[in-house]
C-alpha cells in the first residue's frame, strides 16, 4: 500500500541553513551536508530544500572559521546529493527551463517553483511536457490576508498575488503539476500546528498529491496533517533541526494512529 | 571496479544514479558516445520524463540502434529503471501513441486508478516478488521502493514478470528478461533495498 510520506524540510540561505518564522529569517543552522547525514540513519522519506537566498553569492566555508568558500547553488546541490540515497526535491530562484535541467542533472529528482509558476503560468505546462509532470511540484504559500482571507503570496511570501489558493491549486494540476508542496505563512516556525483548514481545503480540490508545511511543533501535528488535512505527505523544518527528536519516533506515533507509513 | 554506462540522453536525475553505483562500488560513466556504449561492462537507461520526449531524445542523439545492438545482439546486461524501462516497449501511450525502442513485447499505458488514489502515483509502496531472479538476490518476499509514475508498462508476456506493486489495481514492477533488467520504481533513491538491487545488479 502506498505509504504517507514524511518529509524534513530544509531551507538554504546563501548556501547555509536557516530556520525561518512567517517567512522572515532567523537563525543560521549550519552546513546543510552535516545535517544529511543525520536523516540518512533516520529514515526519512524524501527531503526537501528550498534556496531562499535572496542574493548572488553562496558562502559555503565552516562558520566557524575565517576562511569562507564562496559556491554556486548547484554545485551545493551536487554535494548534498552525492550522500542523498532518499529523492531529494529542490527549489527557489528557478526562472528557466535550463535551470530545472541543471538541477536534475546535478542531483535533484524533482524541482519545485513558486513565483514563476505565478507570474507565467504557461512555464507550469512546458515544465511538465518537459521533463514529466511527476518531477514538477509546484509550492503555494498562503497567508491570511487584512481581510481574514487565505490568499497566495509570491516572492517569499512578500507579495500578495490576489489568488484564492483553491483557484490557483487546481489551475496548477491543470497545467501539469505533480505535486503541491503548501505553505501556511502564518503558521512557519510557530510550533502551532499545521493550518487544517488550508491543507484539508487544497486536498479535497486536486487529485494530486499534497505535501503539507508549516507550523508542525510536536509529532501529533502530523498525525492531524493527514488523518483531518488529508494530506498525502507531511513536511516539517524547524521541529528537526534542534532538538534530538527523531523521525522514526514521529512515525511510531503515525503508525499507531494508524497512519500507513515506511517504518 | 566494474564499468557502468549511465545513458544520458537529457532525461534528468543522472547524477543520483551515478552516486549510488558509485557508492555500491561501481564506476559510473555519464555518457552518450558510442564508443562509450561499446566499451561499457553494463549500461543503466535513466529516466525521469515523458515517453516521447524520451524516444525524442534518443533519436536524435543517435541511440536507438547502438542501444538495440548491445542489448540484444551483445546482450550486455542492462537496466532500465522508470521511464528508461518503460522505453523499451514497442509503444507508449503518453501525450500521443509514440514507437519506443521495441525490445520487450508490450505497451506503455496510464495506470487505472479510481477517483480516491491521486496521480501521479509518488511515494514508497510495496512491492511483491512473483518469482525469482538474480536482481532481487538477498531482498525478502516483499519490499518497499520509491515510485514516481502515473504510467506503467504492460508486457506481453507474463513470464518477464519478476515483481508488482498495487496501486488500484496490480502493475509491473520489475521486469527481467535475459540480459535485460528493469525496474519502474527508483532503486538510487529507495536507500537500503535500492541499493542491493544494484548491487545485485553489477554481480549479473
């Protein structure tokens, strides 16, 4: 039986990773090999990093030392998917054709884009005559608007698109997408929980697979995520990254809940 | 180290193949040179795509006939995995009906599913082992791997059918006739028992 996935969520800025909250930065984690190979023991199910540098430069020399070695996003990517035995899902700042072929060359085995997909839409559907629908997931970051309206926002969540995300979710499946990858802005980094609203409202309106994100702060979130969001995948970022918590306890808890998962 | 030729026809996710037979101790070679084909110990068909874009590329990369040649006429083993096992159908139904490389008996089609499964078919999903093979040496009765399709191959013949895995309904999984070797899940991303698989696959 196909199995729920779960996935850790990674954020690169400027080569390094960060944990972010409502989409604004906060702290420097490190270097993203290190932490690969935590989830290599952990069984994880896929691993997703998004680049949200917002820059040209990519330092990827130790934190703690003077010397920084200044990297492209790709030859990151080549790194981190040479230990990467899990498929690994890529995005942030693609614009072209040519830089999803360059990124799947390099080692992703899917791409994800956001603000392109919204600005030209038609890209969605070239994207996935392209390379294969299934290698095309297409992230929706939503906010609740002055309104008290969930609306998409583009450019790392900085600009409101005036987007109801149903509408611009199916319109997504209809260009080809595989996958949705759904962010609440609203609830990034806050330990909340996830937005069920949201996710349950995007699950029911695709038949394509939805990867939940977003507010995720103790392994019950998951279970909620898929059980009443009806998610096909639960992401999560920062509630890995600090603590010793491990993803095989967060599937013991979704497999007594009886939540079918790869344990 | 044993030579093995992963086909790069443009159809992505080629490095991820080459860093897992680099890590089970093969020598991976990204080539689409003849010469390269010739000389090759094993060749491994990638693919993350559509069928004609696939058929697409390796036509106009000139590949189609070498590609038969060391297949069938120097029987070098070979393994196609996702859409590189699909190609080797006589047709695909994606986007149109496109003639594939005809080397195993069959079609490619969309898999039949109702209304409550989603397409395309993404995650890790359990496959059963009809019958035995050096492939699948060592692995259990019954193993999980990563899938990525909303298309399956349906060979002619049932005899080629090693293992399946059910979604909706039961579809081929791995395949082995001779020499040649196919799989529609992705054994360099399906970590422990992927990676036996091509292990197992650099003993044949």
């Amino acid at each position: 039986m196909l199995k729920v996935r779960l996935i850790p969520c990674l954020f690169l800025m400027n080569g390094l990773l960060v944990r972010s909250e409502k989409f604004n930065l906060h702290q420097n984690l490190g270097n993203p090999i290190h932490q690969l190979e935590r989830y290599n023991d952990w069984y994880v199910d896929e691993l997703i990093y998004i680049d949200i540098s917002r820059k040209g430069d990519y330092d990827f020399g130790r934190y703690d030392t003077k010397v920084k070695i200044k990297t492209n996003i790709l030859d990151i990517l080549s790194e981190i998917s040479k230990k990467c035995f899990v498929p690994l899902t890529f995005g942030g700042r693609i614009r072209t054709i040519e830089d999803i072929r360059e990124r799947l060359k390099r080692g992703a085995d899917k791409i994800t884009i956001n603000t392109i997909a919204i600005d030209k839409p038609e890209f969605i559907k070239e994207a996935a005559e392209t390379f294969g629908s299934q290698c095309i997931v297409v992230s929706i970051d939503v906010k609740i608007n002055e309104e008290g309206v969930y609306e998409v926002y583009k450019e790392f969540g900085t600009k409101p698109t005036g987007m109801y995300p149903i509408d611009w979710a199916k319109k997504v499946e209809e260009l080809g997408a595989g996958e949705i990858f759904l962010n609440s802005i609203d609830r990034d980094g806050t330990g909340d929980g996830y937005d069920i609203n949201l996710i349950r409202m995007i699950s029911e309106s695709v038949r394509i697979p939805v990867i939940a994100c977003g507010g995720v702060g103790k392994f019950e979130d998951f279970v909620d995520g898929v059980k009443l969001g009806k998610a096909s995948a639960v992401a999560a970022g920062n509630i890995f990254n600090f603590t010793e918590i491990s993803t095989i306890n967060a599937k013991k808890l979704m497999r007594d809940n009886e939540i079918e998962v790869r344990i | 180290m044993k030579n093995v030729l992963v086909i790069d026809y443009n159809m992505g996710n080629l490095s991820s193949v080459a860093n897992a037979v680099y890590y089970i101790g093969g020598n991976p070679i990204i080539s689409n040179k003849p010469k390269d084909i010739k000389e090759a110990e094993y060749i491994i068909l990638p693919g993350v795509g559509t069928f004609n874009n696939g058929m697409k590329n390796l036509i106009n990369l000139g590949l189609c006939d070498i590609l038969i040649e060391q297949i069938i006429d120097n029987k070098k083993p070979f393994l196609g995995i996702c859409l590189g096992m699909q190609l080797l159908a006589q047709e695909g139904h994606e986007w149109g009906v496109t003639k594939g490389l005809g080397v195993i008996k069959g079609k490619v089609d969309k898999l039949k599913v109702n209304e409550n499964l989603r397409l395309p078919h993404i995650g890790w999903n359990d496959v059963y082992f009809k019958k035995e093979c050096k492939l699948i040496s060592k692995l259990n009765k019954s193993e999980v791997f990563y899938f990525l399709n909303s298309y399956h191959l349906i060979p002619d013949e049932d005899s080629i059918v090693v293992g399946t895995c059910n979604y909706g309904n039961d579809f081929v999984a791995v395949i082995n006739n001779k020499n040649i070797f196919g799989t529609q899940f992705h054994p360099e991303k399906s970590q422990k028992p992927g990676l036996l698989i091509l292990k197992n696959f650099l003993e044949v």
